[in-house]
C-alpha cells in the first residue's frame, strides 16, 4: 500500500486541540485540587483533613481513534449516546442540576447575615449550609478558608456548616456570594451563670430515691455531660468518665475555674465516706469544656460541643448546660433540635438576671427542660428555716430568672459541692438548680432505660411538687414567692 502524507481537517483539529488542552490541564488541575486538602481547625489544634485523591483522571485517547483522526480515513460522528458510554458515570450522590437549576445558583442572592441581639464577637460567624448538599461540610470549609476566612469549627452531625473568623468585610462578602450558604449567623458569647454573691439533695428527698443518696453505696448507670468550663478530672468525689475540650488554649477538659466541678458534684458526687453526695450517685460524668477559665465561651464552641454529645448519643443520656446568654441563636437551636432527636436529654439553667427567660437562649428552646431556681436552708418544706439575702426559706430566689418558658424548679441558693482543687465550695444561681434536675432524669432514665427526652421531660414534670401539695414535713411541698401566673413543679425525686 503506498504512503500517503496525513491530512488533518478542521474537525480533526479541533479534537487535537480539545485532548491537548486536557492533557496539558490535568496534571494541574490535580495538583490544586490535592493542596486544598489543607488543614482543618479544631480545637485550636490543626488536625490534616483524611486523605483523598481530588486530582482529575482524563481517559486516555486510544491510538485507533487518533489514527483516524489523522488519516483521512471516513469517521462516522459519534452519537450522543455512544458519547455518554464512553465518559466517566458521575457518583450516584451527585446532584442532577439542569440548566434551569444552575442559573437560579447564579442568581440566587447573598445569604442572609443573622444578627442575634447578644454580646456580639467580632468578625466570627457561624455558617449553616442549604440541607441539599452532598458534599461534606468540610469541602465548603475549605472554600472559605481559601477566600481569607480562619475556619474554627466543622459541624456534620447537629447541624451543616462551620465556624470562622475573617480579617474583613470582604472576605465575608466572598462567602455571602457562595450559592451552598443557607445563612450566617455572628456568633455570640455566652457564659457560666455566675455564683450570685447541700440542702439541695435533702429538700427534693434524694435519700428517698432508689439511689438511697447518703447511705455510702450504690451508683447510677447512666451517662451525664456537663457542658461547662470543664470537670476537675482526678477529683476524688467524682466519676469523670470521659473527657474533651473545645476551648483554644487548652489540652484537656480540667476545670481551671470551678463553676463545672461545682455542677458535676451537684448532679452526680459519688455516694461514698467522703464530701458530698448527688441527685445521681456516681454517674458517668462527660466533662465537656466550652467555657474559658473566665467562665465565657461563643456559641459556635457550644454547638461543638452539642455535636460531640451527639456523636456519642449511644452512650450520653442527658445534658446539662449550667450556662447562656440573653440572645436568639438559629444555629444553636437547630443545633439542640437535632441532638435531642438524637436520644440526648438536655437541662438548661434559666438565668440569673430576675427576668423573663423566654429572652435567654437556650433556656427559652422548646424542647430543653428549662430551670428556675428556689431558696431552701433547712432541707424540708414548710417556710422553717432561716432567711438568705435571696428570699426567705422555700421562696423563689430573687435572681432567678422566670417565666412560661420555664418547666421545674429546684434548689439553686446556698448550695455545697465539689471545687476545683479536690475541695468543696458554697454556690448560688440558676447554675446550681439545673444539675439537681440533671441528676434525676439520669435517675430515671436508669430505670426506665430507653426513655425518650420527652417522656423523661414529662415524668419529672408530673411527680414535683405543685401548688396543691400538701407540705409532709420533708421535700414534698411547695415554694412561695414566683413573680409569673405560671407555676412550675418543684423538683421531687422520691418516685426514682
């Protein structure tokens, strides 16, 4: 056969060019898309993200095909279906985005920026991603933190999206514009409800549980984070089960202010010779830190910590958030939704500002078991013992915050616990009556194992103490002294 010089017409030149132009791009594209790896913040400690090949494999040109090309030899056109078989099959969890579908992501506007009334924290938000993505959150993370913003938190279990700081308004423009942002949310501090300036266990007849409180045995199986400025770890009174922290600067959960100990001692000091003895003997203790040495922390290190509880929802039975602040937060909220559809139990302090709480986030979420707090010196009913600077014996205390929102009352003045420092101390707030209520939903969900939040809710509503009960001369009976028309049950654990 004789030689004939190779012709090329403007259609093989142009899939000459098409396929150069592939090969001369992929090994680029790969490399950009494998240095966005990159790192992932959390916890102040920058953890690699898990390793993936993101480079683009381009299909090689068999060399049949290019020989066609070149030689004037006739090539039928291939038809549309011939040329969807030989392109790769996207995965089946990509979205299918028709034409119409990418022009409305083009046009979609800026997300919204949602301001939540608090105490602000400059140039950090909280970034909540539309449900209908398939990529992980970290992906869009990535995205941010290539545009300038310094990505704090990644959330995928509570909620989807991811905390960041950003240098400038620009920067947050930037990510306003990206189509996969449902909104924006400027975080907010929040804090540990302070010490105002143990009857508690006594006055809701804890030695009368099935638990026996103060008899020197026992132990509850359940489980009980405290989500706070951390749990002194090796406190002799205490069962700390598990740890972890969320609060740059540190390396574990060990409480360096005492407000946590304080509360974890209230809900579960171990039943033994020595201190003092909780609602919950010796139950498993999460110390989940939130909360800086100062007592403050941001939302978005509370949503972290709201995921870790959910993670391990499996074995944490309920919650308890001894903190706040007189904000709305949309990403907290969903956040606690989520975690509570998940199995988690959550107790939540009321304030200690006198006031409504409908105003105070997240005592005012509706599926929490939201805590007032009441004055009791002596252990018993009856308006008996001596008066504090917070109201009288069995009154509502003076700092306690109020209101519908609200659902069970408990002892929050005057209250002796564990410290920091192997001690004990005397504390009084809000903070101090949500762990007793910790506590028995801990005990009851021991012996209702499989109990849902809400039944576990509606179970310690309907067995406190109400208006109508007739004081016995121990813990059942009554306060005085509630500012609102609406009266919440006093705690009452004997039927545990």
């Amino acid at each position: 056969m004789k030689n004939v010089p190779m012709k090329i017409n403007g259609k093989a030149l142009f899939i000459l060019i098409l396929f150069a132009s592939f090969s001369f791009l992929s090994p680029i594209l790969s490399n950009d898309f494998k240095q966005g790896t990159g790192l992932l913040i959390d916890n102040a400690n920058a953890q690699p993200l898990e390793a993936e090949n993101y480079g683009i494999d381009f299909p090689e040109i068999p060399h049949s095909i290019l020989g066609k090309i070149l030689n004037r030899e006739e090539v039928s056109e291939p038809s549309a279906e011939s040329t969807l078989r030989s392109l790769p099959i996207p995965d089946s969890d990509e979205p299918n985005m028709d034409e119409s579908q990418v022009r409305s992501d083009l046009n979609t506007p800026p997300a919204k920026i949602i301001r939540g009334f608090g105490d602000e924290i400059p140039n950090q938000y909280i970034v909540v991603l539309k449900n209908r993505l398939p990529s992980p959150p970290a992906i869009e993370a990535l995205e941010a933190r290539n545009v300038g913003a310094e990505v704090r938190y990644v959330y995928d279990s509570v909620l989807r999206g991811f905390s960041i700081r950003v240098p400038n308004e620009a920067v947050l423009q930037a990510i306003q514009r990206d189509p996969n942002v449902a909104y924006i949310e400027q975080d907010m501090q929040v804090q540990a409800f302070p010490q105002i300036l143990p009857r508690g266990v006594n006055r809701i007849d804890g030695e009368l549980s099935s638990t026996i409180s103060g008899n020197g045995a026992g132990s509850v199986n359940s489980d009980i984070a405290i989500l706070d400025t951390g749990i002194q770890l090796s406190h002799p009174d205490l069962n700390v089960y598990r740890q972890r922290t969320f609060v740059s600067g540190t390396s574990s959960a060990n409480d360096d202010n005492g407000h946590g100990t304080h509360v974890a001692g209230i809900a579960a000091a171990r039943d033994n010779s020595i201190g003092v003895v909780g609602v919950a003997p010796g139950a498993r203790l999460w110390a989940v830190k939130v909360l800086s040495s100062s007592g403050s922390g941001s939302i978005s290190t509370v949503i972290r910590g709201i995921e870790y509880v959910t993670q391990n929802a499996g074995e944490i039975d309920v919650a308890n958030l001894s903190l706040g602040c007189e904000c709305t937060s949309t990403a907290l909220n969903t956040a606690i939704s989520n975690s509570v559809a998940a199995g988690i139990t959550f107790v939540v302090a009321a304030g200690n500002n006198g006031r409504n709480a409908a105003s105070f986030s997240p005592a005012n979420h509706p599926s929490v078991i939201a805590v007032s707090a009441v004055v009791d010196t002596d252990g018993k009913c009856g308006r008996l013992g001596a008066s504090t600077s917070y109201g009288g014996d069995d009154r509502f205390a003076s700092f306690s915050n109020y209101g519908s929102i609200v659902d069970l009352a408990a002892p929050g003045v005057s209250i002796y616990s564990t410290y920091r420092g192997s001690t004990y101390a005397t504390m009084s707030g809000t903070s101090m009556a949500a762990p007793h209520v910790a506590g028995a939903a801990a005990l009851y969900d021991a012996t209702h194992p499989g109990a849902s939040p809400s039944s576990i809710a509606s179970s310690l509503k309907s067995t406190g103490s109400t208006p109508s009960t007739v004081c016995d001369g121990r813990g059942h009976g009554y306060f005085y002294g509630d500012p609102d028309s609406y009266r919440e049950p006093l705690l009452y654990v004997d039927p545990y």
